[in-house]
C-alpha cells in the first residue's frame, strides 16, 4: 500500500501540500491555492484543523 507521505523538502510549512502533489502528479502550487481557496471560503478553521492533523498524521 502506498501511504502518504510529507514533503518536507518542497513544502513551505509542514510538507502537507508537496506531499499531496508529489503522490497525485499535480503541480504544488494548484494544491496550495486550491487549500488556501477552500479554507477561506468554505472550510473555515475546519480546514486548518484538517491540514495540522494530515502533517501530524502522515509519515515523514
């Protein structure tokens, strides 16, 4: 099983978003905008709370 993993090398704060894009095979900055995107405007601190717990969560 391919488990998800930080990028903490590409990654601005903890490595979530270039995780993201390192195992989907989209570009980093889409996944950022597209975070920041729906945290504003949809998600609220939802969001926030679901981004420390995936750097938290996932391997690094």
């Amino acid at each position: 099983m391919n488990s998800f993993t930080l990028d903490r090398r590409n990654g601005k704060i903890m490595g979530v978003c270039a995780g993201l894009a390192q195992r989907t095979g989209m570009d980093v900055t889409l996944i950022r905008i597209a975070a920041v995107l729906l945290t504003l405007c949809a998600l609220g601190p939802v969001g926030v709370v679901a981004y420390l717990l995936a750097g938290w969560l996932a391997e690094g």
